[in-house]
C-alpha cells in the first residue's frame, strides 16, 4: 500500500488544517500569511522538471489561494 511521505511543514500545516484551523505562515520570501488549507496534492516541481512534489493549495480570506511547497514555508506559527 503507498504512504504518501510528508515533510514537517507541510504536515504541521495538514494536521491543523484537519482541525479547520486559521493558518499563519512565514515564507520563505518574507511574507508573513492567514489562509486555510484546502488540500494536500502533487505538483511539478518545475516547467522543465516532471518530478512530483506534494504542495499545500492554500486560500487566503479573500478567496485568491497559491500552492506552497516545503521550500516556500519558512515557518509555520
């Protein structure tokens, strides 16, 4: 049976998303962010590479949302 490995951040991020909690997020770019987590999937890791990630879809309050990988999450407050 496959089991999806999750790395720490992103794990942090589903285990309170599971409890429908507000998120807050330091970037890797500075940002700091509210948002809600939608859900946990794969994406391409680049335009060129078709290696899978997993990344969080996150909306923020607005109803605009992003992907994040584990490099982009700085820290999960």
């Amino acid at each position: 049976m496959y089991r999806a490995k999750i790395s720490p951040n992103l794990k942090k991020i589903f285990e309170k998303g599971e409890r429908g909690e507000v998120l807050t997020l330091l970037l890797a770019d500075g940002r700091r962010v509210k948002c809600r987590l939608e859900m946990l999937t794969y994406a391409n890791k680049s335009d060129t590479d078709d290696t899978d990630v997993m990344v969080a879809r996150i909306k923020y309050g607005d109803g605009n949302g992003e992907l994040l990988a584990e490099e982009d999450i700085k820290e999960v407050l």
